[in-house]
C-alpha cells in the first residue's frame, strides 16, 4: 500500500531497505546507453539523458539527499510503469523497466510525498516486445487473468463487509474485514499502478496528503477496533469502499504489464511486507498483518512462478534460491496459523519481539534475490 511507504520508516523496513542496496552492482548489460542514471536529492531530480530507445531501461537510482525517496516513472496520465520506493539517504538502487516510444516522465519524491520533482523522458523506437520471448507474453496474459480474478473474487467479499457495516454489526463487520482484503494485497501493484485507487481505499492516516479525505478500509477499521461504532459517516464510506473497488475491477484489464512489471511488482510486494506487515504498523487497530502479509507473499510468488520458465534458463542460481527462499518464508508463516488452508492468523499484536524479528529475517532472506528477477526476465 503506497500509505505505508510515506510512514518514517522503522528499524525493521530500513534492515530492508540496506538488503536492497546489495543490487546495486553494474548492469549485466553491455549497454550503457540502456542505463538512465537518477540523481535525486532534496530539491531537485537529475537524469543522465532526456531520451533513450524503446525495450528495457535500466535506473541507476542515487538518493544523495538527506530524506528517503522514491523514484517513478510515469505516463503522461500519472499511470505508473515502473517505481521504487524506501530509498534511503546515500543509497543506491537499480530498477529494470520495459518501456514502449512514448513520452514519459521521471520523478522523484523526496519524503515519499507529494507529486515529485519530475524530469521529461522520450522514447523512441519499437524495442523488446516486438522481439519478446513468447513464454512471457503468455506470463502476461497469465497474471492478468490472475489479477482480474483477484478483483473480481474480492468485490462480493467487499460488499460482504460493507454490508455488515452498513447495518451497524460490528462484530460482523470485523469478521469480513481481513478478508475482503485479500485480493487487493495479492495484486496491489496493479492497483497502484492507476495512480488513484490506491488512496481511496488503502491509505492510513499518517499517508494522507493535504486537504485529502480519510476512506478506505483503514478508516472504517479504525472505527471498528478503536472506536467500536458505527456512525452514518462510517456507513457511506462503506459505500464508498465498494464503489471505488468496482472502479479497480473494471479497469484491471486496461493495466499496463510486462514481464519486468511483473517483476518489480513481487519485489514491491516483499517490500509492503517490510514497511507494514512486519512493523505492524499496516493494520495498527484490526492486527490482521498477518493476512496481508500472507497475501503480499502469494502474490509475489505468482509473478515469480509465471516468469520462471524464461528466468530459469536465464538465471537458473536465481531460481534455485527463490524457490528456497519462498518455502521458507511459507513454512514460517504457517507457524501462525492451526489451520494451512485457511486465513485465520494469529492476531499480529500476540507475535512477540522474537518472533517479529524472525519474520523479518524471513522477508531479508527473499527480498534480497527477489529484486535481481526483473533483471533476470530482461536477459
């Protein structure tokens, strides 16, 4: 949830944020101008070159401000091709996109708020898709089924608690909150790629932007646990909250994915994980961290399964440790759940500092490969 992200991040998210950094050694690539270099500090956002050819584009990211920063790049319609979020103060980071000709912009924001500072970018040419492996446009169209699924299993759950809510049960309301989340945390990287869903329904306090409206899940969950009532506020919201879903499932099918989407999509998934569900801080009144943090992990891993074929061929070190790291981190979080094909987690707030701390070890362990696959599916 891109809330999260614009938290200060905690000791747990910034161990992330340093395991990140260990990808930041030079392009496999023997071409340099496939390399744009993003130079960001607190007040201002430099690139190396204002147009490059259309296929796969390499960000070399230096954050040489003294605030966490995010990097993007974006459509003329803000509709996100490809990001990078939590970058630390002197750190650097590479991103691997595939962009089509077009006109483009990079932006970069300082303190994770606000529209960013933002630099022209042209594309020219036809580049990789017109050349692109077969097997990944099938992985495409594979994982936008997956998505629209997604959207279209977690809208009857939505209403379902909106339902609940609207009729003023509380206990039913909280019962049906986790999970009519579910599918939205699977694939919220498309969902955020629009730009504007994400903070309607997903955005805590402390992410809202000025003069923004609180809605979303997470107002109406702090009425359910903290306030323990329901207002005729809380009920339109609820209403709401459906309407903006239905808005989310109708355009899933209109995403912009590619491989290396994809790709950085899992990876932006490890890291909700790090910057909310491991610090607690994603649902800080239900404590359901642990059905979202679940559902980030199977939606990383559905990217990653669908694109394994080409990454295997391509990587096949890569593969063997992914495929390690994700069993163990499954087998971790099953410690805290009775029943393996349900969703009923323990209550995050019981998880003691120990095992926060293994559950964190857990996300570094996988995070760290993870971000070497969108390079991986480009080769």
């Amino acid at each position: 949830m891109h809330a999260v992200r614009l938290s200060v991040v905690t000791a747990t998210a910034a161990a992330v944020a340093l395991t990140a950094v260990g990808c930041t050694q030079k392009s496999d690539s023997a071409d340099g101008d496939r390399v744009i270099n993003v130079t960001a500090t607190d007040d201002k956002c430099e690139t190396s070159t204002k147009e490059i050819a259309a296929g796969h584009v390499e960000l070399a990211i230096e954050n040489k401000g003294s605030k966490v920063t995010e990097v993007y790049v974006l459509f003329p319609d803000d509709r996100v091709v490809t990001e990078r979020e939590n970058i630390g103060p002197g750190t650097k980071q590479r991103v691997t996109a595939e962009v089509k000709a077009g006109d483009y912009e990079i932006a970069c924001k300082p303190g994770m708020k606000g529209d960013g500072i933002r630099q022209a970018l042209k594309v020219t040419g036809e580049g990789a898709a017109a050349k692109r492996d077969p097997r990944l446009d099938k992985a495409v169209a594979s994982y936008r089924a997956y998505a629209q699924a997604q959207a279209d299993e977690t809208l009857p759950k939505a209403e379902a608690f909106a339902a609940a809510v609207k009729a003023g049960d509380v206990e039913a309301a909280k019962k049906a909150y986790a999970t009519s989340r579910i599918g939205w945390e699977r694939t919220e990287p498309v969902a955020e790629s629009f730009g504007d869903i994400d903070p309607k329904v997903d955005v805590r306090a402390d992410g809202l932007e000025a003069g923004q409206k609180w809605t979303g899940w997470h107002r109406l969950e702090k009425a359910l646990w903290q306030d323990k009532k329901i207002g005729a506020e809380e009920k339109a919201l609820a209403g709401q909250l459906v309407t903006d879903l239905k808005d989310w499932q109708e355009r899933v099918g209109k995403a912009e994915i590619t491989p290396t989407s994809m790709a950085n999509g899992a990876k932006e998934l490890l890291d909700e994980v790090a910057t909310g569900k491991v610090t607690g801080e994603e649902e800080r009144y239900s404590h359901t961290d642990l059905v979202d943090f679940k559902a980030n992990v199977e939606g990383a891993q559905q990217s990653y399964e669908l694109l394994k074929p080409v990454v295997r061929e391509n990587d096949a070190a890569l593969v063997t440790e992914l495929d390690k790291q994700f069993a163990a981190l499954k087998a971790l979080l099953d410690k805290y759940r009775a029943n393996k094909n349900t969703y009923d987690f323990t209550s995050y707030d019981k998880v003691d500092a120990a095992g926060r701390k293994e559950l964190s070890d857990g996300v570094n362990s996988l995070a760290e490969p993870l971000s070497k696959l969108a390079a991986a599916t480009a080769k």
